[in-house]
C-alpha cells in the first residue's frame, strides 16, 4: 500500500471519528431495533414487509425484554406474539380486511448482514433499506451484493456476467417488477443497472424455485419496488466518483403515489481514478485498446462513454379492494470514439460507437375479492436493443451489428389463502418473444438478418403449508409450458421442503424442473467492437434448442444465539447448451454443437453476530463438466466456469452509525486450454480442452460508511471503499492467437487493480 493511500484513509478515519461526536439517542426504524433486540436476546421475530414499513420508535436495551415489547406495542399498536422462548410474531390487529398477506416467514434474519434474510421456501431476500454493509461496496448494489451468497460468483468480475451453480449469466432470470430484463450491468458489466434505493426488495432463488416463474435455469433475481402508498413526501440524491443519481416517493392524496428515480454518469466530462481503473478493466482487449501504429502512419482514438437509467412507478388505490400500477425503465449505456490518422500524408477521422438500451414498462390490476381470495391481472413489455457501428481505417471497412428483442407478456393469476396455515395460487401467462440480428459490411459487401418468434403459454398452480410453530413448511407446484412453433409441451415441478427439529437445526430440500427459449450467444470475440460481445437468440430446435435443467439440493442449518452453521449439497444438470453460448477461446471456437454441463457441489457457511461485530466464512466446492457427443470423443472436461473452490472470509462493525468492512474473496483459478506449439493450416493445435487453470485469484476489498444528521429532517450518509486493497494483479482469462507472422501469442485479461470510491448521501 503506498504512502498517499495510507494518508487517505488515515484522513477518513479521522473524519469518521469526528462525526461520531454527534451521533445521538433518536427514533429508530423498527426494522432495525427488531435486529438489535435478537442480537440482545436471542430470539428471532417473523413479520410481512409491510406490517413493520416506515415505522420508527424509542428503543432502551438496557430494559428486559417483556418491557420492550409492550412498549413496541404501545408505540406501534402492534401485537406481538410468542409462539415459544424463541419465536415471536408480529401481527398488526388493524390491518385492511382485504389485505392478504405471504406466508414467507424469515428463518433467518441477517442472513450475512443487516437487510439479508432468508426464508423458509429457501430463497434469499435482500432489502437496499435496510442493507448494512459489505466488503468493497458503499451502496447496496443489487447484483454486486448477491455475489457475496455461497453458490454465486462472476468469474470475470462482472455483474453482466453471473455465474450461480454453474450456469452463465443468460440463465438468470431477472426481473424487475415482474418484467424479464435483457440488459442487466452498466459501464459494460461493473455497475448494476438498477438503482437501488427505490428498490423495496429482491428475491433470489436458485432451487425450489416458485412454479410462477418460467425461464431462468440457474437462477431467478427478482426485484420488487415499493407497493405501499406513504402519507409522506420521501427523497434522496447522492453521487460517488461514477455517478450521481436522485430518487422521490411523492404521495398524491391520500390513494396515489408516484416513485421517480435517475441516474446518470459524469464520466463523459470528469476522469476519476475510480472511472481510470474501470475503462482500463472493461476496455482491455477491445477495439478501443488496440491503438496501431504503422511505420509512420498512426491511428489515435478519443472515447467518449456515459450512462443513465430511469424509474417511474404510479400507484393508485382506485378502492380498499382495487388497485392500479403502472411502471416504466429504461436503461442506457453509450460509447463513442473517434479514430484519427495520418496514414500516407493523408488525415482522416471516423466515428465508432455501440449503444445499449433496455426499456421496459407495465401496468397491473389487482382486486381484493375478500380477505382471502385475491386476482392481479398484468400486461408489460421489455424492450432490448443493442447496435455497434464499427470502422476499421487501415483495412477501409465498416461493420455495423444489431441485436434486438422485445418481450410482452400478460400474467393473471389468483391466490387464495384457505387458513393462517395455507395458500394456494394458480395462474395463466402469455409471452411473445422475437429477436432479430443484423450484421452489415461494406468491404466485401455482406449483410445477414435474421428475425425468430416464439409464443408460450403457461400455467400453473402452487400451494404452501406453515404448522403453526413454523417448524415445517411444505410449498409444492407445478408449471406447463407450451410452445406452438416448436410442437414442445413441458411439465416442470417444483418442491421446497424445510423442517425443523431439535431446536434449533432445520432441514431444506429443495428441487425443480425449468426451460427456458432465450439464451445468448457469441459468434466472434470481436462481436460489438469486443465490448459487450454476447447477443440474444431464440431456441429452434435445430441448432439451439430449449434449454431443460433438473435440480436438487439437501442442507441442514443449525442456529442459535445468532451463530449460523449451514451446509447444502446440490446436483444440477442442464441440457441443451451450445458451444457458441459458452465463449470457447480454444479448439472450439468456431464449432457449433450441442451439449449439457453437469453440477455437483457443496456450499457451506458459518456465521457469528455479535451486538456489533459480524463474522461469516464461506466455501464452495463444485465439480463442473461439459459433454459435447460431437467433441473431445463425447469425453466429459472442466466447464468454462469450473471454479472448484471458492471462499469468502468477512467482517463488519457497526458503532454509533459508523459501519465498517473487510473481506477476502479467494477462488481457484478459471480453466483455460494451453496450445500444444504447433500450427497446422494457419490454426492453432491445442491440448486437451480446458486441462489447465489460471492462478489462484485473490482480493482483499474494505468499505465504510457513517450516518449523520444535518438538520430535523434531513440526514446523510458518507461512504469511503477500496476494492481490491492489496492491488493484486488476478488474471481473469487467457487465451492465444495468431499475430501476423503466424507466432502464437498469449493474451491475458487482468481483474480490477486496487480502485477507491467515494460517496455522500442526503435523505429528506
């Protein structure tokens, strides 16, 4: 570590310090006065979201628990009850008549950190509200934070690119408010595209998952906004050294609210070192990269790259029975540079760029029947379009690509709730889905476009069981699929069972059955100026069919006084992949074939909270196998995200609204395929696929955050965070290629080097 970073944060400690001098005794979101009081005596509560939302009360730790409690209840007119000595429920007696609520009931709260919980379905739930604090991350960024789950990781650091169980990122489904989004990063994958701080939730699941969900074999990432109409006007604005964005929540009356959100980077007109260690991450190996130079011609680019994104959300109480939503993103990301020469005494200057834009918006009708039966009616589209217009100077060719979807669907579904004890839900969807490509050159002249479309019908039908004490849960459904144009008639189950005994350990099966018709591909690695490589295409059966995955895991959690023990193992199989989906920098680039990955593994966590101190470690362990009949002799060889084990040691503290983190991420190295050094007719001849791996990778990431009031009304959050603290040089990927006096060359991505950020924050 240099002498200037030492100083920097020496500095920031020292101004962290001092902000403490005026922390005081307030108000309290009852969120997290529920967290302090299972820290303080081990007890655990279970709740709906929207029972405890946007309350604040007095809270005294040094009285005993009963106290607290009725004086929660007499600040709340809550009821709090006591199923046992551990679990307590929170009921608000008063609630709408006509308000059915989940029965998703947190088993475990702070799951990593405050604003983590996991369920008893098994699925993960992240909360930005109430998010604390993790290693290298300032703001609770979504797609950044689920990586710190065991079982997910980006082999490649991105959010573009996630990897959960094995998968590759086309096999997540992401959703934003129940919309499928084709585009899910900006700055090209470091940066989730999704504000988070109007965000209300996010549910993720990688097995069991709900029968409600098509597509996504791998994962679902769903995320959710607020659908709560507030009495008060709420805003915020902040920026870090990337971006700087603002986010309302504007009652209208007493049964309307509208929910704005923007973003956008000033990276186009101010070079931060945060932005400098971005470019050089995302646009090493690109065409931006490759500045050439040719005896005494010369070739010099000027880039100019920017982001935004924006939120909208209206909601309207038409009645106690009926309400109207309507939504609308959109997500952007462009880049442009110029390409200046002075080739044979001649100056010429042309204009590259690549553009990547998703717009999606929907609208909902929800109907409240009684108390106990409920419809939601919703229709929505997502637009994705990705275009590239590419100049090459020194060979005189221009290359534009296309890559187009649009998605709409309509969903109606209907949920009963039979007893305290069960629901029951079944639905109908319907999705069109077409996809276009378009590839034109000038020199030769060559043009290609392609368009797919596909309708599906879905239905399904689900139904959920709690015992009263909580100790079992029972949530089984299935789902049909149907697909016209290719004559497939799918049935896909789904499970997810947990049971708890001796006190304190719960048992978890989970499993299902999942498809999906959309994936991505890459044909060349210089697709999209080599940028955003990957583009969107429709099964069809012939040379990409539908995607078809089976999975099923089994893993024991012991709890008690907040010290967590959990170990899963898990198989998962998914058939249908082909090689262009997968990225082969080897023998297999240019083959096309089909073929299936097969997953075993085991994920294993262990975590301690203290009053103020938080420790967890995890590890993973999974062996991941491609088999190709048509490749290696119908051998099976390490898969492209083979990392067999992976690790993840974190600390956070939080005193008096300061909150800090330290954490080391360390797996084992990305295979890749050695050339054997011999070239036959201008290829290059390699050993066997994948039989070697890259070094160890290993980065150490701190952050730190500090809440202080300005004014009545008014507070604010400052935030300081170095990722990768020790600047280790990781390499990412390596392949090789021919130069132009047919050598081989080896080409070696790097990981972000050692990259500080910065931010502030104002809550009104």
């Amino acid at each position: 570590m240099n002498k200037s970073l030492k100083n920097a944060l020496l500095l920031i400690f020292f101004f962290f310090g001092c902000l403490t001098v005026f922390s005081q005794n307030k108000k309290q979101p009852l969120a997290l006065v529920l967290d302090l009081i299972e820290q303080q005596f081990k007890v655990s509560f279970s709740y709906a979201d929207s029972t405890i939302k946007d309350l604040d009360v007095f809270f005294d730790g040094e009285k005993k628990l009963d106290i607290i409690i009725t004086s929660l209840e007499q600040q709340t007119q809550l009821k709090f009850n006591k199923l046992n000595k551990q679990f307590i429920t929170i009921v608000n007696p008063e609630a709408d008549a006509f308000a059915i609520q989940e029965l998703e009931e947190v088993f475990i709260s702070n799951y990593l950190t405050t604003g983590i919980n996991k369920k008893l379905t098994g699925s993960i739930t992240i909360k930005p509200e109430q998010f604390g604090i993790l290693p290298g991350l300032i703001e609770p960024d979504v797609l950044q934070t689920i990586q710190a789950l065991p079982g997910v990781i980006s082999v490649d650091e991105t959010v573009s690119n996630i990897n959960i169980r094995g998968g590759t990122h086309d096999q997540n489904l992401i959703l934003w408010e129940d919309i499928k989004m084709y585009q899910s990063g900006h700055f090209f994958g470091l940066i989730s595209a999704f504000n988070p701080y109007l965000t209300n939730k996010v549910n993720v699941s990688k097995n069991g998952t709900s029968a409600q969900y098509g597509d996504g074999v791998s994962s679902v990432i769903d995320m959710q906004l607020s659908n709560t109409i507030q009495s008060d006007f709420k805003a915020g604005a902040g920026f870090n050294l990337v971006h700087a964005d603002m986010y309302t929540k504007t009652p209208i009356g007493k049964h309307a609210e509208l929910q704005l959100s923007a973003r956008r980077s000033f990276t186009d007109f101010v070079t931060a070192p945060t932005y400098k260690q971005y470019f050089k991450r995302i646009f090493q190996d690109s065409d931006l990269d490759n500045n050439q130079e040719i005896e005494n011609n010369t070739i010099s680019k000027n880039e100019k790259f920017y982001f935004y994104d924006f939120t909208g959300k209206f909601l309207l109480n038409i009645s106690k029975k009926d309400k109207l939503q309507i939504r609308f993103l959109t997500i952007h990301n462009n880049l442009d540079y110029e390409e200046q020469s002075t080739i044979n005494n001649i100056n010429e200057s042309l204009n590259s760029n690549l553009t990547q834009r998703n717009m999606a918006g929907g609208i909902s009708y929800s109907r409240n029947w009684n108390s106990k039966l409920a419809s939601t009616a919703q229709v929505y589209f997502s637009k994705y379009n990705l275009d590239a217009k590419n100049f090459d100077i020194i060979n005189n060719q221009r290359l534009i690509q296309e890559n187009k979807v649009f998605d709409s669907a309509i969903k109606l579904d209907t949920k009963w709730r039979i007893n305290e004890n069960a629901n029951f839900q079944i639905g109908y969807q319907f999705f069109e889905v077409g996809i276009s490509n378009l590839e034109d050159v000038n020199n030769p002249e060559f043009r290609s476009y392609i368009k797919e479309v596909i309708r599906s019908h879905a239905t399904f039908t689900e139904a959920q069981l709690v015992s009263n004490n909580l100790n079992t849960n029972v949530k089984a459904g299935i789902r049909f699929n149907y697909f016209p144009k290719l004559d497939t008639f799918l049935a896909e189950p789904r499970i997810s069972f947990s049971q708890r005994f001796a006190n304190y350990f719960r048992l978890e099966l989970l499993g299902e059955f999942k498809s999906q018709t959309t994936s991505q591909i890459i044909d060349l690695q210089n697709d999209f100026l080599g940028i955003e490589k990957r583009r969107w295409v429709l099964a069809n059966n012939t040379d990409i069919p539908i995607i078809k995955s089976k999975q099923a895991s089994l893993g024991i959690n012991y709890n008690k006084n907040k010290f967590l023990i959990s170990i899963e193992a898990y198989y998962k199989k998914a058939d249908g992949i082909t090689t262009r989906s997968q990225g082969f920098q080897n023998q297999f680039q240019y083959i096309k074939a089909i073929g299936s990955y097969q997953v075993k593994g085991v994920d294993f966590l262990i975590h301690k909270q203290f009053t103020k101190f938080n420790t967890w470690l995890s590890y993973s362990y999974s062996k991941n196998d491609y088999t190709f009949e048509s490749l290696n002799n119908a051998n099976a060889f390490p898969n492209n995200a083979d990392i067999t084990h992976a690790v993840n040691f974190s600390n956070t503290y939080t005193q008096n609204k300061f909150k800090f983190a330290l954490g080391v991420n360390w797996h084992s190295g990305k295979p890749y395929t050695k050339p054997d050094k011999t070239i036959t007719s201008s290829n290059i001849n390699y050993n066997s696929p994948n039989s070697s791996n890259l070094k160890d990778y290993l980065r150490v990431d701190f952050s730190a955050t500090k809440d202080f009031k300005i004014s009545e009304g008014i507070n604010a959050e400052i935030g300081a965070s170095v990722w990768n603290l020790l600047n280790t040089k990781n390499t990412i990927n390596r392949y090789y290629v021919l130069d132009t006096d047919e050598n081989i060359s080896k080409v070696e991505n790097q990981s972000l080097g050692i990259t500080p950020n910065l931010s502030l924050r104002v809550y009104f």
